[in-house]
C-alpha cells in the first residue's frame, strides 16, 4: 500500500489556476467516485481551498499514483493535463505525512497560525467519510493529524499571532482610506470568510454594513451577528455606488461585478475612491477593474502578499510546531511499521507456539506420567525458547515492518504461507 498527496496551492499556483482546479463542495461526492474508479486507488480525500487543491490517496503497490491524480483532476475539472501539471506537487511515504500534518496545523497556509484550515480539513474528511472514500489508513491518519493540529495549537503561540485573511483585508483598506470610521461596506455572501471580514469590519469603526446573499436566510444571520442590514440579492449592483467598500465572498461561478459596472459606479461617486475586497475562488470581481482611476481592487493572492509581512514575528513559534510535527511524523511511521507488520507478527508467533505444542505432545508419551510442577516446568522451558528464537524476528519486522522484503524473508524463513 502507498500513501500519496498530490496538489497545489498558494505558492505553486496563481488564483487564475486555482480557480480552474477547485471543487464546489457539492461536487465533491461525484468527484470522490471518479477518484476511487482510478486504477489501483483504495481510498481518497479532496481538500478544495480558496488557496489550496489537494487530492491524498492510498493505492496498490505498483501503481503510478501521481499520474493517476494528475489525469483524475484534469479531467474531473475539464481542463487541459497541461494546465495542471506544471503547478502539481506530489509527496509520498513520511513526507506526505509531514505535508498533511503541517497544513493541519496551519503551517502551510498563507498567515501561518489561522484556524480556518483545520475546520477545512475535517469538512473535507467528513465527505469523505460519509461517501465510503475513507476506511482504512485514510481514516487513522487523518485522526493523527487533527491531534497533531490540536496539540501545536495548545503547545506553542501559533494560535495567539495568528491573523486572518480576512483581516489582512480591513487593514488594507484602512492603510487606503486612513480610517475606516463613517465608511459603509457591503458584503457579498455569508460564509465563513465573509463573516470573519464582517466582524473586523465593525470593530474598524465603519459606520454601517450591508450583507446581500443568494439564500436570504443566511443573510439575515450574518447581518444580525455583525449588526449589519440586509439588502435583496438581485439589486446589490444599484447599491454599489452608495458604500466604499465592497467585500465579495459568494460561491458564484462568474464575476458578479464587471469592469463597466464598476466604472459606471465609480462615476456616481463623481471619483470618489472605491476599495473592493475579492476573496472568493472563483474570483467575484472582473480583474480588469484595477484599471479604473480610483478603484482598489484586492483578491485572494495580493492579501497573501500583504500578510507574508506579519510571518516575521512568528518565525520563531513556527519552529517549535515543526519540531511538534517531527516528533509526530517519527510516531506515526513507527505505528505503521507495527501496524503493517502485526499480521505477519502474529503468525509467526502462532507458528512456533504451534510447533512448540507439537513437538510437547509428540514426546509426552515418552516422559511417562507428569507432576503438575512438571508440566509447569516443561511449558515455562519452551515457551522461553520460543521466545528467545523469535525475539530478533519481531524486533527486526518492528523496526522494518513497512519493508516488503523484510517481511518476505521473515515469511519465507518460517513457512508463514504455509497451512
């Protein structure tokens, strides 16, 4: 069995590409269908970001899995192989580990520290888990990560100096107005991002903020925890050119808010500056809008650039995380090589207790009737025997368990196949 985890992200990938690869999550049962029909693939997990896609896999020995994810994706998303491959990253064995347990615990993400990505991850693996994806060590490793997560973030201050997305965003925009008291803000959407965006919009100082989503009642909600009001979906673009900042974070698969209506609302403000917030993948707001005088358009991968700013000051704390996550890697695969090894184990220690019993009961008619202090001597003397042959064995399949041909010998040696 091989472990895989093959994607890109932030740092491989620009938004244009991202956006192309990235899953809907209802889609993500279908897709999962596709993965598991691949040849040779046993299970398999779809994590879809704004900043990252990763597919992890376990297959068959033999197998070429990174081709088999690359095809999986460039077909699952129609989209040219050659649009995907220059941007992949493949990890196997402990490295693949190491990868899931650093993304985890937000060690990979753009602000290093944010706690979004670990609620992702386990989304993600709850799909997975309902659709039949993840059974076996998908299942176990994925429950080592979120530990691994849990205990960087109660053993270090990763936590404590994180600062999100989201954020980043507000302080953009108060660097572009000087101060964000008496602004008005609108907010495309009502999810995660769009919420957290929300709340240090209010705490900035803008004076009102309007929430607009396609399901009404979600806008309500969001609208009520921020303090907001709510305005219908379908004339948001009249209200554009009422507010000075607009925050777009819907899951609309085309740009919501085009080059000309931004122009023709930046006319009704007679210039005054717009700043405009686009943290949606796909992107919500036309590129080209950066071109108007007086627009300031920001999307997912500028205010990665903006945040990279702040990583300085952790650098530090991420070190002791990474030290948390070699210690976990160095368990895990320990408990694999026992886990992958204790069936073999096992056998090999029911075949000597097998042939230990035998030969007992081939001599006992020679020995003559037996004491029961005499029995007891005879059982202790073998199975210490026993003991001692098979102790360099298991120890060796415990150190080495995830070596093909080191179980092969131990098989071969002790007629492990045979019945």
């Amino acid at each position: 069995m091989k472990f895989l985890l093959t994607g890109l992200n932030h740092r491989t990938a620009p938004v244009e590409v991202r956006e192309r690869i990235a899953f809907a999550e209802g889609a993500l049962p279908e897709a999962l269908d596709k993965l598991k029909r691949r040849p040779g693939v046993q299970e398999g997990l779809i994590l879809s970001t704004c900043n990252r896609v990763e597919v992890s896999v376990t297959a068959e020995e033999g197998v070429d899995v990174e081709a088999a994810v690359g095809g999986f994706l460039a077909d699952a998303r129609a989209v040219d192989p050659a649009l995907v491959t220059p941007y992949l990253y493949s990890y196997d064995g402990p490295e693949a580990i190491r990868h899931l347990f650093r993304v985890a615990s937000s060690l990979d993400s753009i602000v290093v520290g944010e706690p979004q990505i670990l609620g992702q991850l386990k989304a993600a693996y709850a799909v997975a888990k309902a659709n039949g994806s993840v059974s076996g060590f998908l299942d176990l490793l994925m429950t080592r990560a979120f530990n691994v997560a849990k205990r960087v973030r109660s053993e270090t201050e990763i936590g404590q100096s994180a600062v999100s997305v989201s954020y980043a965003a507000v302080e953009l925009a108060r660097e572009i107005f000087g101060t964000l008291q008496g602004k008005r803000a609108l907010v495309v959407g009502a999810g995660k991002m769009a919420e957290s965006a929300a709340r240090h919009l209010r705490r900035a100082g803008v004076s009102e903020i309007l929430v607009t989503n396609r399901t009404r009642a979600r806008a309500e909600a969001l609208a009520e925890d921020c303090g907001g009001r709510v305005i219908d979906y379908e004339r948001f673009e009249e209200m554009v050119p009422n507010v000075d900042i607009v925050l777009a974070s819907s899951g609309a698969p085309h740009y919501i808010l085009t080059k000309d209506q931004v122009r023709a609302a930046i006319s009704k403000r007679r210039n005054q500056p717009m700043f405009f917030i686009d943290i949606a993948v796909p992107r919500n707001i036309d590129p080209s809008v950066n071109q108007i005088d007086g627009a300031f358009l920001y999307d997912i991968d500028d205010l990665g650039k903006v945040v990279d700013a702040n990583l300085k000051g952790r650098i530090e704390v991420a070190k002791d995380a990474e030290d948390i996550i070699g210690e976990e890697v160095e368990r895990m695969m320990l408990r694999l090589k026992t886990r992958e090894a204790a069936p073999t184990i096992v056998r090999l220690q029911e075949q000597l207790d097998g042939w230990r019993k035998g030969e007992i009961d081939r001599v006992r008619g020679k020995l003559g009737p037996l004491t029961p202090q005499q029995e007891e001597a005879i059982e202790a003397m073998t199975r210490g025997l026993v003991n001692k042959i098979a102790h360099g064995p298991i120890s060796e399949l415990r150190k080495q368990g995830t070596d093909s041909n080191v179980l092969d010998a131990v098989r071969k040696l002790f007629r492990l196949g045979d019945e």
